[in-house]
C-alpha cells in the first residue's frame, strides 16, 4: 500500500482469499488502485523479470519451502527484492519453538484447542539464520544490498504494555549497547540482482536503501534515480516494467 500510494503499479498476491479480501477492502478504503492475485509463492505465474522490484512481508516464515518462494521472488525481480523474517538469533526463536510444540501436542492429541473448548494455538513460524538467507539470496544471483533489524524485546510485549514511549526508550537503550545489531528480530532485507540482463555486471550500487518499517510493512526508496515503481504484497505485487 505505501508503494502503490507512492506512486508505483502494485500487484499484490497471497494464497488467502480472505486476506486478500482485507487487502482489497485496505486498497479501496485508501483510494489506491492494486492489483490483487491468488497464487501460490513457491510458483509465481509471472514471467522471470517481471517486475522492478518483489516484496515478500512475513510470509518466507510460513511458508513449506521457503527455499523455492525465494527463488521465485528472485525470478519474477529485475533489480531488488525485499523480504522479512524473524531471527534465529533473538527472543523469536524461543516462541517458534513454544508455538511448534503446541502443535505437535495437538497433533499427539488429535484434537483441536478448539475442538476441546480453548483457543487454537498460534500458527506455528520458522525463523532464519542471516547467513541461510543471505546464501539463499547468492544462488539466486542476489546480494544483501542492506539489513535492517527491528526489535531486541518481543513484539508481543511491546504490545501488551503499550506505550509507545516505553518501546522506543527500551529499544532505543538495547541499541545503544549492541543489542539491536546482535539479536534485534523481525529482520528486513534488500536484495539487488547481481547481474543485469545482458549478463554485464550490474551498475556501481548506489549508498544503501533505508527501510523503513512500520507495523509490519516495509518500503524501500532506491537512490538510482525516478524509475522507482515497487513491488509489495504477502507473496509478492510489483511494478510491471516499462
Ligand atoms: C502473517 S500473514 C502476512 C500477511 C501480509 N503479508 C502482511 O504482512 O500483513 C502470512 C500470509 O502468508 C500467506 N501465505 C502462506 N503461504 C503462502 C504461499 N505458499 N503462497 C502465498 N501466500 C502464502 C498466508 O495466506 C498469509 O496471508
């Protein structure tokens, strides 16, 4: 939505109606004209290069073969891919694993939390070291161009407390001694293609893109001139190129 507000021809897609749904009902209540598609992010059905730039937001920690859906992020991109997941390295890893033996108990139990009265457990994630992302990124002919890590607390007890003054003085505090850099999670990356389609190398990069995140949401601005539409979405929207 920030880079269709911006300017950029998005395409959204994701496997889910229903959130495709919400997404559509976001893109109408805004005023902003997105595509949205239902697909499948281990099998885009978009041409390779199809787009300047993919974006995939907390969906590579759901999906079965995060391997493949990068590779297709990669494919279907002509300059950058943007993705996010949580750390291997933070206070994520000991709640995917709470969430993960949640739901081995209840495969044990066969029975639903919600079949015995309670609520069902959180969907379980998987989170990611930054060396099996960035090498991921590599086979597919991308580098990390930048990465951007968001939080050293839980994102549940910033929400539960919250008091957006306690987030920033507490986050604010862990990045000063070193914290954020060692175990700060959810991480955004930037990915550029290393190569151009000519096979040529690709241009001098320029200074590294910022992210910017809010809730959730990134957007990258590149510093290589106008021709910045984006690609945004669960799976992946993007900008047809020109
Ligand atoms: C936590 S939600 C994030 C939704 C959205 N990207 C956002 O940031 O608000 C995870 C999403 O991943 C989608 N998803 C999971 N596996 C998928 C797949 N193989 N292909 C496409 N979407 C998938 C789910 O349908 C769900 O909407």
């Amino acid at each position: 939505m920030i880079l269709a507000r911006e300017g950029a021809s998005v395409t959204g897609l994701d496997a889910s109606d229903a959130m495709l749904d919400i997404a559509k009902q976001r893109a109408v209540t805004d005023g902003l004209d997105v595509r949205f598609l239902r697909g499948d992010a281990h099998a885009l059905e978009f041409a390779d290069r199809s787009f300047d730039i993919t974006v995939s937001l907390r969906v590579l920690m759901h999906t079965p073969d995060w391997r493949r859906s990068v590779a297709e992020l990669c494919r279907v991109a002509d300059r950058l891919v943007i993705v996010d997941y949580p750390s291997a390295h933070s206070v994520a890893l000991i709640q995917s694993l709470g969430r993960r033996a949640a739901y081995a108990v209840r495969r044990m139990i066969r029975r639903s939390a919600a079949a015995a009265g309670g609520r069902e457990p959180a969907e379980p994630y998987r989170v990611f070291s930054d060396r099996s992302i960035a090498e991921a990124f590599e086979l597919n002919g991308f580098n990390i161009r930048s990465i951007h890590k968001s939080f050293v607390l839980p994102i549940a007890l910033h929400k539960a407390i919250g008091r957006t003054g306690f987030t920033g003085w507490s986050e604010g505090l862990l990045e000063r001694v070193g914290l954020l850099g060692l175990v700060g999670s959810p991480v955004s990356i930037v990915a550029e293609r290393a190569t151009r389609a000519t096979g040529a190398p690709a241009e001098a990069p320029g200074p590294p893109a910022r992210v910017f995140q809010r809730d959730g949401v990134a957007a990258e601005r590149g510093s290589r001139g106008p021709r910045e539409p984006g690609v945004g979405g669960s799976a992946g929207a993007a900008a047809p190129r020109t």
